[in-house]
C-alpha cells in the first residue's frame, strides 16, 4: 500500500511504525476470510482490510476522528485471526493499537460512552474493586429489565452466580518445588481472573511445583495493562506494565528467573509485547528482558516432564483461545498436553473464529459479541464433550455463560490429572476415577 507521510510526521515513532504496518499491505483481502465481525456484519469497513483504510486516511491526514470511523474501529475485535491469515505479514495488532491511542487522544465520544469506558477502566484492573462491583451486578441483576442501555445489561450478566473466595496464593510469595528444582518461574496471577475464578492460579501453583518449579508471585506485580491498553488509554496501560516489567526484573536479578508463566492468554500477548511498547521508553531494556522469558503455561509445560496418563472416557472440546492462536501462534501445546494426559480431545468446526469476549469487547459491543457466543456455541456442543478446556478466563466466562457443559482452563484439568483435586466447576457431575496417571 503507497502512503503519503511528511518527513516531519515520521519523525514521530508511532507514525514511523504505522507506515512500515500499511506499506506491507496488499490489498489482498485474505483478511476478510477470517475476520468475525466481517462474517457476522458483511460490511467492508468491518475487516481489517477495510478497518487499514480508515485507519491510514485518519492518521495521514492527521484528522479529528469522525463517527464512523470510530465505529467501525471500536468493532474490531482485536483477535487477530488477520495476523495468522495474512500472507504479507501485515502487523495489524500495531496499527490498531496506535489508531485506538490517537481516537482517545482526538476524539470526544457521547458521555455514555466515557462514562462506561472509564468505570470499566477504573474496575476492571482492580481485584478487589471488581469484586465489589461483581457483587453489585449479582444483586442488580434481578432488576435488568430496568436497564435501558444494552451495555449495562451485559455488565449485569457477566456476574458469575457465585464469586469466589479470595485466594492467599494471588498473593506475593514463593512456593518450593516438590522434589529438585528444574526451574524458577515467575507466575502472574493477574486482575481480573483472581476476582472470577481463583482456581485457576491455585491449579497452576500445584501442578509446576509438582513437575519441578519453584513458583515466585512477584511483590508489585498486577494487571498486564491490556484492557486499557485496547481502550486507547495508553498512559493507564503502560503505567500497569511498567510496575510488571520492575517487579519482574527485580526478582530477575535477584533470585533469577527462567521464565514469567501466564495462564491467561490476552495477558500474555501483551506481554509478549512489552517490547515493541516501551521501545522507546528507558525501560526498553527491562522491557524486551521481560518480553523475552514470558511464555504461555503451555509453553512452560511442554518444557517440563509431565506424566502420560492412561486412556479415560473423558471428551474435552478444545477452545483456541484468539490470543493464544493467532495473538501468540500457540495452536498444538494445549492440544498436546491434554491427550497426553490421557482425555479424548475434540475441536469445534471454525475454531479460528473468536467467541466474541476479547477483553470489554463483550460489554462495549454485546449484540456482535452475543452473535459469536452463540456460534461459538453451537459449534462447541455439536462435538457433544464432557467439559471444555480453554486458556483464557474471558472465553471461559463468555462460553460457561451460553452452555451447561462445564468449562475449565486447561491447567485445571492437567493438575486434576497429575493428582491435585477435582476441579469444582466437574463437581457432582464427572465421576471419572481420575487422577489418571499411569
């Protein structure tokens, strides 16, 4: 794609990285193939074809945002299933990121909307916060039909039935390995995860320390900074990010790190990315150090030497997380790891297709998120599992929420498999005779 840049706006680093993203571009249109919201709306300007012309008449132009624009850029779900098709190698995470940033920084959105941003902005992040606002929307709940914004409404459903006890383990600490230390590893527990499912975390302690790992919850680190960082609200992100890469770093060069683990995959993808965020930053160095151990639990796993188990009735459909799949190209390890454990492993038909949850994408834009819950769905339950595994609490949340078969993260059921306990979310319904080592 031919752009028209000044000298003097690629002097600016974000505009120098947007020209090398739109000049790998081919027009080719491959994107569209697999781009969700192009599937569900048909409209041109819903796919990242159409979403990178937007994108460079904004910025070349140096322009104030308009309506559409921001509409249509707001629908993207930032899943990325683009990247993977992309035959050009066209970095459209990059592009859409900075688009995000110059909209909040240029354009005055209906008060609703701030509003709704900033008290996501404001909760989301925080633990503690979230669950207080949880418990609210579960108290609201009961009262939905009063709400006349179908925002607020999905703000309300997103309320789990029961919220969780806190979880001693979210906090800073280390846990020994069982056995000789293979290796020492960082796990970042995360924000919102530990106010909706703590389990997860406390599985993933059990099982690395089972297979060799000494497990570190570094003191000061939180959010990853993704969910402002996809709202344009970059300062709020990178000061998220900053405060990991320290907390990080110190226990880097303290105890020494082999690697920073991380059980959700939106998380990781921004992480994975500190890098390019703070290139220009004086924590760029820290920052790429960090980018450069951050790894998928998957990832971490397939280092390690779990146990095969023996063959069991048990079928798992395999949801592929967006973010793992296309943000971080892990599409084998869960896959792997699970029917080495000894469960049936079954995949819906689209998997590259997103559920529709991505972030606040489920809150901000819940007719096209409901949309792709719903084929999501269909497809999952076609394969008539016992459970679903999935590695990211987003799509755990947005699938448990259209389905009666349970849903775990793929941690849960190796740890339940290598002898930790039952997960809850099987509890009374699975009675396999698990755990299933051989």
């Amino acid at each position: 794609m031919q752009t028209t840049f000044t000298e003097k706006q690629l002097q600016d680093p974000a505009i120098q990285r947007a020209n090398e993203i739109l000049r790998s571009c081919v027009h080719c249109g491959f994107c569209t193939a697999t781009c969700p919201t192009y599937q569900v709306l048909g409209d041109e300007l819903d796919s990242p074809r159409g979403r990178i012309y937007l994108i460079k008449d904004m910025l070349e132009n140096e322009r104030v945002p308009d309506e559409k624009t921001v509409k249509h850029i707001d629908r993207c779900l930032s899943c990325l299933a683009c990247m993977t098709t992309c035959p050009s190698g066209v970095h459209y995470m990059h592009l859409v990121d900075h688009a995000r940033d110059y909209i909040e920084q240029n354009y005055k959105r209906p008060f609703s909307d701030r509003a709704m941003r900033w008290v996501l902005a404001q909760i989301l992040p925080y633990p503690m916060r979230f669950r207080w606002a949880l418990l609210g929307a579960k108290l609201g709940r009961p009262f939905r039909f009063l709400m006349p914004d179908a925002r607020l409404r999905a703000m309300l459903d997103m309320a789990p039935k029961t919220i969780p006890p806190v979880s001693r383990n979210d906090d800073p600490q280390s846990f020994v390995s069982v056995g000789p230390r293979k290796k020492r590893v960082a796990l970042m527990t995360g924000c919102a995860q530990k106010a909706l499912n703590t389990d997860i975390n406390d599985a993933t302690i059990r099982l690395l320390t089972r297979l060799g790992c000494e497990v570190v919850v570094a003191e000061g680190a939180g959010c990853c900074g993704a969910l402002t960082h996809h709202m344009g609200k970059t300062s709020d992100s990178h000061k998220a990010a900053a405060a990991n890469i320290t907390a990080w770093t110190a226990e880097m060069d303290g105890g020494g790190l082999d690697a920073i683990v991380i059980n959700t995959s939106g998380c990781g993808t921004t992480v994975k990315d500190y890098g390019h965020m703070f290139r220009n930053d004086p924590l760029a160095e820290d920052a790429a150090r960090v980018a450069d151990i951050a790894m998928d639990v998957s990832e971490l796993l397939m280092q390690l030497d779990l146990p095969e188990g023996k063959a069991q009735n048990l079928t798992v459909a395999y949801h592929a997380a967006c973010s793992l799949q296309h943000g971080q190209k892990i599409k084998s390890h869960p896959k792997t790891l699970l029917k080495k454990a000894g469960f049936a492993v079954v995949e819906p038909s689209d998997s590259h297709l997103c559920c529709g949850s991505a972030g606040t994408y489920n809150l901000m834009q819940p007719e096209i998120s409901g949309q792709l819950k719903q084929r999501k769905v269909r497809t999952l339950e076609a394969k008539n599992p016992d459970m679903i595994a999935a590695g990211n609490i987003g799509c755990m949340m947005q699938i448990g929420s259209g389905t009666d078969i349970p849903i775990l993260h793929t941690v849960e059921l190796l740890d339940w498999a290598t002898g930790g306990p039952k997960p809850r979310t099987l509890q009374p319904g699975i009675t396999s005779d698990v755990p299933i080592l051989k």
